[in-house]
C-alpha cells in the first residue's frame, strides 16, 4: 500500500524543507510495501524483483516466517505480477508454507518464472501440489512458471533430477524468449535451457563454480555468468582458464558462445565466496558490481578496498573480456566518511542505452565523484540508495531514502526505456521521499520505481532564509521570504512551471490543490528557493 507522506517523521521533513539536496537526484515515482511477520534479523528474509526489457513487472517476497534453517528462513511465499504504473498487484500466488524465493524471471508477454527451495509439500494457488521426495528438514528445488493471468502453466521439482544441487542460482531468458535456470552444490554449477512444457533440453556446466550470482545474455546469444571460485578448478565450454596462483577465493566472470562453447574467463581477488552481479547491455558489453572486502582488480585494473567496514565495486568489460573501467565506492586514502554495502538480490542494472545503476545500504556519506553523493546522515542510520552513471563510468546522480534503523537494499531493474525499479527489506518506517510506507516496529519489504523521464530539479539554496510550511501538502502552502513581494515559480520534477506570480506580504500563501504529488522547488526572483512536498 502507498501510504501518504503526511506520516514522515518530523526530522525527514525538515530536511526536505531546511536542507540542500544534491542537484544530481531522482524521486519516487511510487512506493509501495508488504509486511513481514518476523522479528528477528532483518537481513535474513530474502525477497526477489524482475523486470523485463519491454517494462513487464514481477515481484515474489517472504511474508512471514515458520522455520529457521541454518542462515535461511523459510516460510509462505506470495508472487506477484506488478502494475508497473502503479506498483499494486494485477495477481498474487500464494506458495507453500515452508519456502523461500531465490530468484524470479519475466517477459514482455507478461509470463512470471519463479524458483528456489521448499520443505515439506508446496501447495500452489490453483490447488494443485509440488510433492517433495524428502522428509522432515531435506529441502528440494522448484521451478514455476506463470502465464500473464496468474495460472500456473508447469512446475518442477528439480531435485528429482539433480538430487546434490542445494541451491536454485539464477534465471534468466536470452534473445529467443527461452528461460535458464541455473544451479550449485558448491562443487559444480549446472545451467540448462527449457522448452515451453519446462523441460530440459539444453544443459552447460561449470566446474568449479561454488556459487554463481547472475546470468545474462547479448543481443547475439552469448551468456555470461558471475560468481564465486577457488584456485583449485575452474573449467567451462571445453575451456579450462588458467586460475591466479596462491587465490583461496576468487570471483569469476566468464562468457559461453553463443553455440554454448566457452569463450573467455577473468578472475578477482576476494576473501570469501560472494555472488558478484552481471549484466550486458545492447552492443555485448558487460558490466559487473559488488561488494569489494579487499583491494582487488579486474583486468588489471585495480579496485580500492573498503576505507570503514564494506564498499562496492563496479566495472565494464567488452565482449572479448578486456575491462574498459572500474571503480570502487572508497576513495583510496580516505577520508572515511560512510561505507555501502550491495544490494543482496540483484545490486546491478543497465538500461537501455548502456548505463549502469547500482543499489545498496549506505552508512553516513559516500562521495562518488562529479558532485554525486549517497548520503544516509549519521553512522547511526541506514538508507538504501541508487546510483547512476554512464557509459564511461561517470557518476550522473544518486537517490537515496530517508534514514531508517535498518534496511536491506535488495535489487535494481532497469526496462530499455530507463524506468527503474528497486527493492529491499526494512525495520520501521521506509521512506523514499516524496512516499513512505511500513511502521514503527514492522518489518517490511518494499518495491519502488523511479520515472526514465524524471529530471535533475534546481539546486535549493543553502543560506535561504526562505520559509514554507506546512510540508508535507495537498491545499495550502504558507511562504514567508523576508524581502516582502517578490515573484516566485513552482518547479515541477519534470522541470515544467506549474504555479507562478507574485508574493505578496498581506496574503503570503499559494494554493497547491490539483497538483500531482510530488517534490517541488519553489524558487522566488532574489534566487531563494525552498522544497515542498505535495501528497
């Protein structure tokens, strides 16, 4: 549910009205969010967001708990398939009781693909049973697919076939419209190709791929996978790439031709198995992001470790795996201002013109460059945030949300029109200005979209002494400018002129009735200006 900014606490308004926000910014198209019936640590429940590059939207999220396994929480699992416009369900599955949700797929006809773990039986919506082989606390793997109303159209218990994988990785769906799904049991990584019944009928392996992290294809049928290795083997395609000497963990980039032979694999430095996002754009370039705990590189290119605790990286790669560029999230040097960490469900995405966007959890200040900064306020507080650059690695702005106790950035998707939509996990109240949704005490999963043609708003002028209240609005604005009558313009995020004319002392407010809700700046003729925040 939307709920109105009229519920912000005090101090994010405040700010909103007070402070200088970053000209190199988006807002929030809409926000919406489902609670989750769990208590504990917020960062274990695991929700999934998919796009498609035609704007198609599906969502499968946790909503509540019933069994802790290990580092895992399973419990009943809801799919969705999203109004991209609006953020509200055009259907909803319910899935089992005891499960979780790995990863999710959707095309531009408006079929969903799910997958992930289940213990016990998994009962579907439409009544129908996914039976598992096991018993007690074994967990099997299941793939589903939905077609565009909400029926199930086939479903999978994949263990029944590979009975040692532990882990459903990764979906994706290349030029043809055919879905992929791959596997892991930390040993071998199993990728395959289904027909429209969901049966197997291709089959890739890598060896030596403890965990994989994405899967993407280009425009020609090449498919890259990301993720984590160790030196002992590596080997895919009928390739086997000659592996960094004296490397305990490693994360991996590699491409399969199209024909499914192995082209080209590179390797990174790292200090644990983590699950590094890949994603290709239109003219076969790749871009992969992260976490980075260590100083590493790619290509030779080196990435700074993290200055404080965590930082992420981001990098480019041509379609013969020679990085272009990379960067990392900490200055070298210092100073340390903030850390981020990376979004856990799909931290990467690019739109159609090439550019990257990434998302995390942000703690204090993380200065990107080009006067792009992720800022969440004290070190006592967590944002999720998003940036965005292009082509060459330029930071082009960054939006992040109101600080919360704790939130969990979860992924970014970008449609080939630029829109994007973003996820993730938070304790107490979640707000994304100009929107807000969750409560005090609630953990809840969050869906967000920024608009493709949203743009840049005029930079808010620090020493202002300009007043308005109260904000947020949706009738009257009461200004306050100390120099008495002055014009004034009311600047939509679009950049249009939506209310202008004069201050007058005697009768100082504006009527805002009609507007869409939103952020506005409202600037005056001696070059003060002010946020307001219609709902």
């Amino acid at each position: 549910m939307i709920r109105s900014p009229r519920t912000y606490r005090t101090h994010v308004a405040a700010a909103l009205l007070l402070t200088g926000i970053s000209t190199h910014a988006q807002q929030a198209a809409w926000l919406t969010g489902w609670s989750v019936n769990w208590t504990l640590n917020p960062g274990m429940p695991r929700h999934v967001l998919a796009s498609s590059p035609g704007g198609e939207l599906m969502t499968a999220r946790l909503d509540g708990v019933t069994q802790l396994y290990g580092s895992d929480v399973f419990g009943g699992v809801v799919v969705h398939r999203l109004d991209p416009g609006i953020g509200q369900p055009l259907w909803s599955c319910g899935l089992g009781i005891t499960a979780t949700v790995d990863c999710g797929a959707v095309d531009d006809d408006g079929n969903v693909y799910v997958a992930g773990r289940f213990m016990d039986s998994l009962a579907l919506c439409d009544g129908a049973t996914l039976v598992h082989t096991g018993s007690g606390p074994d967990v099997d793997l299941y793939l589903i697919k939905f077609d565009p109303t909400g029926m199930p159209l086939w479903k999978r218990n994949i263990s029944v076939a590979q009975p040692d994988a532990s882990m459903m990785a990764a979906l994706a769906i290349d030029p043809n419209g055919d879905l992929w799904y791959a596997t892991s049991d930390f040993i071998l990584a199993r990728i395959h190709r289904v027909d429209a019944a969901g049966n197997d009928v291709e089959q890739r392996s890598i060896d030596g791929g403890k965990t994989i992290g994405a899967m993407s294809f280009d425009p020609w049928g090449g498919l890259y996978v990301s993720g984590g290795c160790d030196n002992n083997a590596f080997a895919f395609g009928g390739l086997t790439p000659v592996l960094p000497a004296n490397e305990p963990y490693l994360m991996f980039l590699c491409r399969f031709k199209p024909d499914g032979t192995g082209d080209w694999a590179q390797f990174a430095h790292d200090i644990t198995f983590q699950f590094p996002v890949v994603v290709t754009d239109d003219e076969g370039h790749a871009y992969v992001a992260g976490n980075v705990f260590d100083s590493t590189s790619w290509g030779g290119i080196p990435l700074q470790g993290p200055d404080w605790t965590s930082a992420m990286f981001l990098a480019r790669a041509d379609s013969t795996g020679q990085f272009l560029w990379g960067l990392s999230s900490a200055p070298a040097g210092g100073p340390i201002t903030g850390d981020i960490t990376a979004g856990v469900r799909g931290c990467l995405a690019v739109d159609g013109n090439g550019n990257p966007r990434i998302t995390g959890t942000v703690r204090g200040e993380v200065v990107w460059g080009n006067g792009v900064a992720s800022d969440a306020g004290t070190i006592t507080d967590q944002a999720q945030t998003i940036v965005a650059f292009d082509t060459s690695g330029t930071p082009q702005w960054a939006s992040t949300s109101a600080p919360t106790t704790y939130v969990t950035s979860h992924a970014v998707n970008c449609p080939d029109d630029g829109t994007l939509f973003f996820s993730g996990h938070a304790t107490d109240e979640f707000g994304f200005p100009p929107f807000q949704t969750g409560a005090p005490g609630v953990q809840t999963y969050t869906v967000g979209r920024i608009d493709a043609l949203s743009t840049v708003l005029p930079e808010v002028n620090d020493a202002a002494s300009l007043a308005v209240h109260p904000v947020p609005t949706d009738a009257e604005l009461f200004v306050l400018d100390p120099d008495g009558a002055m014009a004034f313009r009311l600047i939509a995020p679009s950049g249009a002129v939506v209310r202008q004319g004069v201050l007058d002392r005697g009768r100082n407010w504006l009527d805002l009735r009609g507007l869409a809700p939103g952020l506005y700046t409202l600037v005056t003729g001696n070059g003060r200006s002010a946020r307001v925040v219609v709902h």
